[in-house]
C-alpha cells in the first residue's frame, strides 16, 4: 500500500463551532463506509478556537482510482453540504502539499 497524506485547513464561522463539533462526534456510519471504500485509512480533524484543520491519510492506489465516484456519493455530498455551511465563507479554505514525513520508529 503506498500512503499519501493530505492536509487541509478553513475556518468555521464562531456561532457554527459548537454544531461542527456536535456532528463529528457522531460522523455518519455510511460516510465512514464510503470513505474507507475509497481508500481513505484515517481522518483527524483539530479545532483552534474556528481555525479547523483535517489530516487525512489514505491508500493512493484505491483513492485515485475511487475518488471521483467518492465525490459524486449522495451521502459525501449531503455532509459535505452540511460541512460548508458551517464555514467561514470570507475565510479561504487551503490545501498543504507535503514537503516532509518523519515515519514511525519501528
């Protein structure tokens, strides 16, 4: 399995912080299947006060080939829609490339 690991951060609006957390506290049992059947292997999300931040790191091989079907999903689109409408809209949201990975010490 070849690894790839993805960074994104946005900001949430102030009043939909407590509503983001309220959610991903009870993530959607058949987003979690859809996200695996797409190769995605873990997602953290970190709050700083709004500042969000999402780690994700998935199985290059599956999630290239699965992606698009992933993104065409109703369940990822519904909570997608949701997820946007806690986001600051003037914020912009980023993608990081990695530039560097200290793997596990065995």
């Amino acid at each position: 399995m070849s690894k790839r690991r993805m960074l994104f951060m946005a900001r949430l609006e102030p009043r939909h912080v407590d509503e983001y957390v309220y959610f991903h506290k009870q993530v959607w049992p058949e987003l979690l299947d859809a996200y695996q059947r797409s190769g995605i292997t873990q997602i953290s999300c970190f709050l700083h006060g709004c500042d969000l931040i999402v780690y994700s790191e998935v199985d290059a091989e599956i999630y290239e080939r699965e992606k698009d079907a992933l993104s065409q999903n109703p369940v990822e689109l519904r909570w997608q829609s949701l997820m946007k409408s806690f986001r600051d809209p003037a914020a912009e949201e980023r993608q990081f490339e990695e530039v560097f990975y200290m793997p596990p010490v065995a």
